[in-house]
C-alpha cells in the first residue's frame, strides 16, 4: 500500500522543521525601510572604510597585481565601528536607532563597491601600462602610444565607463536571483556572515575577531615602520635580506617581509600557492637563467631588465600567452556551462504548486519547489517588493553609453567615435555572459573579456595610430563594464538573503562607486609620484602586470623588436597551458584523484613574470594556515581571515606612512645590508686602505 501524501501546509511545516531557518531568529524583527537602512551613521562608516580599505586595496593592486575580496573587512569592521558610535552615542544619551543586518549589509556594500574600483579600474594595469614607465625600452614608445596618468582625466574615465555595467544588468536581477536561483557564492558567503553577526553569539564572536584584527593591523603598522629607519639607501633594508642564501637571492628568491602578500597567502587555496611557486621554480629558477646565458645570441648585451627586447621579453609574453591560454578555456567553458544550464531550465521548469494557505502567497509563479522553506519565502517576498520599469535601466545605459561616446575620444584621441560605439553595443552581451558564469562558477573573468578586447581594438587601430593606447582604454571599457555588472549581482544576492531591499543595493553600490572613481585616483596619483621620484627598489616595484597588458595591446600588430624565438616560445607555452588546463577540467569532470596535484595554470603563468618574492610570501601564508590549522582547526577557521585582514591592511597603511615620510623629505637614518664573504673581504680591505693613507 503507497504511503499517503500529507497535506500541503503539514508537509511544508516538516521540511521547514527538518532545515534550519536563518530567517526563523529574525523572525519577530520588522523589515526596515530606506530611510532606517541608509542613514547618516550608515553613511559615515561607509566613506571613512571605503577610504581606508581603499588604500590597502590600491598598495596591492601596485605591488602583487593581486584583488583578493575586501568583502570580509569590510563586513567585520562595517559591523564593528557603527556599534562604537552607538555606544558613544548611548553615553551622550542620544537615541539611536537599532543597528540591523540591512544597514551592516549597506556599509558593506558601498565600501566593496568603492574599493573594486581600485582593481576594475585598471590602476596597476591598463591605465598604467600607459605610462612612459611602462613603454620604457619597449615597442611603441612614441607619443601616440603614450599617455601619462592624469588625476582629472581618470576621474572622468572612471565616471564614464563604471556605471554603465550596472544598468545594463538591472534588468536581469529577478530573473538570475529568483528564477534561475543562481548561487553567486561569493554573495552568498558574506550574507551568511553578515547575518551570522546579527545573532547574539555571532556579535561575540564578532567582537573577538575584530580586536584580533586591529591587534595584528595596529602591529604591523609598528613594523613597517620600523623597517622604515633601516632603508637608508639603494639596496638597504629588511626587503633585501637574503632569506634563502645568496645564489637564491640572486635569482629572486628571497622573503621581502611584505605581510600583505603572507595576508593574501592565507586568504588562497593551497593549490594557488603551491602552483605559484612550481611556476616561480620552473621560470626563474630554470628558464630565465638559461635564456640569460643567450644573451648576445638571442637578444642584445647590456639590456636594461625591464627592456621588452631583453630578457623581460620572454618573461611577459611566455606568460601572456599561458594567462591567454587559460583564460580563453576558461570563457568557453563558462559559457557551455552556462547555456546547457539556461536549457536544462527551459526544459523543465518545474513550477511552484499552490502554497495551500501559507504566508506570502504573491510570490510569482516563476519560483520551483526548493522555495518552499520558510526563509526562501520571506527571502523572496521582500526581494519582489522592489519593482523598477525595465526600461529605465535600459535608457540609462543607451544614456551612458552616448555620453561616454562623445566624451572618451576626446580624453583618449587615438580611440575614434565609432570604437568608443562599438565597444559599448557589444558590452551588455559580456556582461550578462559573466554575471551568469560567475552565479554559477564564482569565477569574475571580466580581465578575459577585457584582454579579447584588447587584442581586437589594438590591432583595428594599429601602432601607428596609437593601438597601444586605444586597446588599452577599450580594454578598461569592457572590463569595467563587465566587472562592475557581476559585483551587482553578487550584491543583491548578498541583498536577497539579509532581506535588504535591490533598491537599496542599487543605490549603495552606485554611491560606493562614485566614491571609488573620486578617491582611488587620488591615492593612485600619490603612489605614482612617490614611485617615480625613485623611492622604491626592485623588490617593490610598481605595477607588475602593467608591462604585461602593453604586451598584449602590442600583440597582434608587431613581432619586429622582439628577441628571438619569442614567438615560438609563446606558441609551444601556449599549446602547453591549454593542455594543462583541459587535462584539470577533463580530471575534475571525471572525478580523478589525480586533479589534486594537477597546478592551477594561470597561478602558474602570473609566477612567470611576478618576482620571486611574491610567491614566497604568499606560500608563506598557507604554510601559517596549514600550521594553525593542525594546531587548533575551529580557532583558525574563526581568527585566520581577521588575522589575514590585520596583515593586508596594517602594511597598506605602513607603507602609505612611509610614502607621506617620502614626500616630506625624510630620510631614514640606518642602512642595513648583507654582503657576500668576498665582497664583505673587499669592502674589509678597501677600508683598511683608506684608514691607513688618512
């Protein structure tokens, strides 16, 4: 006998029993409305955290090339500091409103937003790599492939092509949040941590990872300057210690003390540090070292390193083609991914059946059956509250995209009209493409798209005409268009499980990037006057990445300049990274045990042109995490991303004071330095001479 079916309203009053409901402890709390969410405390928290979290965000973005989330930061401290004014407040016997999860998620919002522009905006990439520090010794050097950073023009850049994206995106929010129930993990982990933090026991453990965090921030501040009064020279200070012994050292192989990369380390996956270092070991260990003995055969003596027709010739277009190798399947994977799951759907749509008498009965009938917990229908009821005419978003971006049209020719001359036009009609299509791939992937390749631009307006341009320039400026186009769609979503996924309203997601993330296009240029411009007046060493050089988009801008228009058998080796290593990659997906799909120990190529490839010293700090980060992990697993798992977030932000600010010292003239008082034996024997005899004849 087939057991019965139980009634609609009973069987759903079990399956909500059977999982636990978020929304069940925020049950009794009113959803606030905007005026409650955006208020002038909210408001506050979020300029002076975007400011803050700006800076670190732009010292990595110049030095490690790197764009880990902030999300976390923010989240703790956007939680933390709105709490202290409430209790400063309380003291004066000011009311105050409740501090929510709504306004926690809008501080959190409007600081992420402000700070991504420190990496969607190109500073340590396109936007640099226009330099005449970036073009020095290369290909292209020339006025019209030349173009110096300028704090009003990339204001206005920044303004034009950052908010285009959003609007193209608006209006596919219900249909990616609610009817394809896409997961943007991302989203979806800091929503979890947000709503974690509202709950009594999650404020204390929030308590507790804040002041582990300002612990280790206000430490290795203390630190950097320290490290400060012993780099009284060329070649001085703790960077320049040989960690690993001098031959190492001479390779590159050294620990620099940059406690952002071991905060960045501990934030990745093992296997990202792990194909770092094979990639650093293979390339500057092994390679590098045998193309330097070509010298004079291969490429011309007495080359400067940064010479694109020297030995960094290798190194940046080796390891363009391995990025461009990885990031292509990357696309197209995404993308079959993405259509077989939009068909999968089509095909069986499973509608929702009758709620038979259960709250929130005005939910679409677009909903399936995974919504019928309690918290997916409250989620979504607030979520569908918010309606907005698809056709303002829409006439937004035509509005955007007319003025960027007839303004970006004129901020960069060697892009014409109808580039600027073309850029932005196929833009929309990008952007959707990479805010589905990365709900379902976590994956934002929005530099991909970005490079495919690159390597398309630069040749339709050509050198002469400035193709450098005009790929790189449509490179910053797509990409941010493209970066910018996907972080919304993201957020209002973020949005969809905090209960907070798309409205206001949309007007947080709109202010924090306004905010980000004013103050990133800002601090990009103090970074880059400090950096060209001398004040820093190879160790610490600026914008890793930038002499490599220029290579990709110069790709596909000119092989003459390059040393030989450049072309050959990017093909053999571009044949050689796809190979990997497809052998880790084909692994992956199948389940093989040996996808563990297969590198992550495009680690692999940013080792082949990073120094060193970046991948050491960073496997020193994992290695810290492996350890802490074996020692005590639950305390690693709670303290690690504070104490991760205390190392990236203390040494963002310590080097921000060491710049402000710069400015100001000072000099640090001590040199400290190691010397080989047989130099220290030299240097011991020269003295001695000179003691002597005085």
């Amino acid at each position: 006998m087939e057991p019965s079916t139980p009634p609609a309203g009973r069987g759903l009053r079990l399956e909500e029993e059977e999982r636990p409901s978020m929304e069940r402890v925020f049950e009794g709390e009113p959803v606030p409305s905007r005026s409650e969410t955006i208020t002038l405390r909210s408001v506050a928290v979020s300029i002076a955290l975007g400011c803050m979290l700006s800076i670190v965000a732009m010292k990595l973005a110049l030095t490690s090339g790197f764009a880990p989330s902030l999300a976390i930061p923010a989240g703790l401290l956007g939680s933390f500091l709105p709490r202290v004014w409430i209790r400063l407040l309380d003291s004066c016997e000011s009311s105050q409103l409740p501090f929510t999860r709504q306004e926690n998620t809008v501080i959190q919002t409007c600081v992420v937003a402000c700070t991504s522009i420190a990496f969607s905006g190109g500073f340590g990439t396109y936007l640099l790599a226009m330099s005449s520090s970036a073009a020095e010794g290369s290909i292209g050097n020339d006025d019209n492939n030349v173009e110096e950073p300028n704090v009003g023009r990339m204001v206005l850049f920044l303004l034009l092509t950052s908010f285009a994206g959003m609007f193209a995106i608006m209006p596919f929010r219900n249909s990616l949040i609610i009817h394809h129930r896409l997961t943007f993990p991302s989203g979806t982990a800091t929503a979890h941590l947000i709503n974690t933090m509202h709950t009594p026991q999650g404020a204390k453990q929030n308590s507790k990872q804040v002041a582990m965090l300002l612990k280790t921030f206000c430490g290795i501040v203390a630190w950097s300057i320290f490290q400060w009064f012993f780099a009284g020279g060329k070649n001085c200070g703790f960077r320049t210690l040989p960690t690993f012994g001098i031959m190492a050292y001479r390779l590159g192989f050294s620990f620099n003390f940059s406690m952002s990369n071991v905060g960045v380390g501990m934030f990745c996956p093992y296997k990202i540090t792990i194909s770092m270092l094979v990639g650093s070991l293979i390339s500057w260990g092994l390679i590098w070292p045998y193309i330097e003995t070509k010298a004079g055969d291969w490429y011309p003596n007495g080359l400067d390193d940064d010479n694109i027709s020297g030995i960094n010739g290798y190194r940046v277009f080796i390891g363009i083609s391995m990025i461009l190798a990885d990031g292509l399947l990357h696309m197209f994977s995404i993308l079959l991914r993405t259509l077989y799951t939009m068909s999968k759907q089509q095909d069986n749509p499973e509608p929702m059946q009758n709620a038979g008498g259960q709250p929130f009965q005005c939910l679409n009938d677009v909903l399936d059956r995974t919504t019928h917990s309690f918290d997916d229908r409250r989620r979504t009821q607030v979520f569908l509250r918010d309606r907005i005419p698809s056709m303002a978003p829409i006439m937004a971006y035509v509005f955007m995209s007319v003025i960027s049209t007839v303004v970006i020719p004129h901020l960069y001359t060697q892009l014409r009209y109808h580039h600027v036009a073309f850029a932005y009609i196929i833009a929309p299509l990008f952007a959707f493409c990479n805010a589905y791939g990365n709900g379902i992937t976590d994956l934002n390749i929005a530099t991909t798209y970005g490079k495919i631009a690159m390597l398309i307006f630069s040749s339709w341009v050509g050198l002469k005409d400035g193709g450098v320039v005009a790929g790189l400026a449509a490179c910053a186009i797509i990409a941010s268009n493209v970066s910018t769609a996907s972080d919304l979503m993201q957020d209002y996924r973020t949005g969809y499980i905090t209960l907070t309203s798309p409205h206001t997601i949309s007007i947080s993330q709109i202010a924090g990037t306004a905010l980000g296009c004013v103050i990133n240029p800002v601090i990009f411009w103090v970074y880059y006057k400090v950096f060209n007046a001398g004040a820093h060493d190879d160790s610490n050089s600026m914008g890793p990445y930038a002499k490599v988009y220029r290579g990709i801008a110069m790709l596909g228009m000119t092989e003459n300049g390059l040393p030989t058998h450049t072309m050959l080796l990017c093909k053999v290593f571009f044949a050689l990274a796809l190979s990997l990659s497809v052998l880790r997906e084909v692994a992956a799909c199948r389940g093989w045990r040996v996808r563990r120990f297969i590198p992550s190529t495009i680690a692999m490839a940013v080792a082949f042109f990073a120094p060193p010293t970046i991948t050491i700090a960073m496997v020193m980060g994992s290695a810290v995490i492996y350890l802490w992990g074996r020692s005590d697993r639950n305390d690693m798992q709670m303290m690690s991303p504070a104490v991760a977030c205390g190392l990236i932000c203390g040494d963002g600010f310590g080097s921000l004071v060491s710049l402000m010292l710069t400015l100001l003239k000072a000099t640090p008082p001590i040199c400290i330095m190691v010397l080989s034996r047989e130099v220290n024997v030299s240097l011991d005899a020269f003295l001695a001479a000179k003691a002597t004849s005085s």
